[in-house]
C-alpha cells in the first residue's frame, strides 16, 4: 500500500461528532451558574378536543402558599395572565 493510499484511508483526521456536544458539557460543568427562586412548584398543561381542528387547553401552575406577590404568565400572543 502505497503513502497515498493510507492518508485517504477511512480515519478522519477530524473530531468525532459527540465530541462538539462533549465540549459544550465541560464547559457547562466549569462555568458558574446563576441560582434564581421563584417560588414555583410545578404545573400541568392539558389539552381536550371539542371538535375538528378546535382544543381547549388547560394550563395548571402550583406556587409556594406564602409566595407574597404575583406572577405574569405570558402566552407570547400577546396574552397573559395573572396568578
């Protein structure tokens, strides 16, 4: 086998695919993070058809019970609610 067939063998002199994504967890792992609370639990959103194309959704939310303020859920229609 001649020089030049071995460097246009099947090894690829670039990176593995997972090892973009690998980098990008160490990186994660050594930056510092921003610790925020908000005082929320949990939810559910659920949906139910009424009819065709036509769906009712619900959305739940569950907030800490001596949470003292509010909360502005925004829809990103231009919506938004209050709890």
């Amino acid at each position: 086998m001649s020089s030049k067939e071995r460097s246009q063998g099947s090894a690829s002199s670039s990176p593995p695919r997972w090892a973009g994504l690998a980098l990008v967890l160490l990186l994660s792992l050594l930056l510092p993070g921003v610790a925020q609370a908000t005082h929320y639990y949990g939810g559910q959103i659920s949906w139910e058809r009424v009819s065709g194309s036509t769906v009712n959704i619900t959305l739940t939310t569950v907030w800490r019970s001596n949470f003292i303020g509010s909360a502005t859920i925004d829809f990103g229609d231009g919506n938004t609610a209050f709890s």
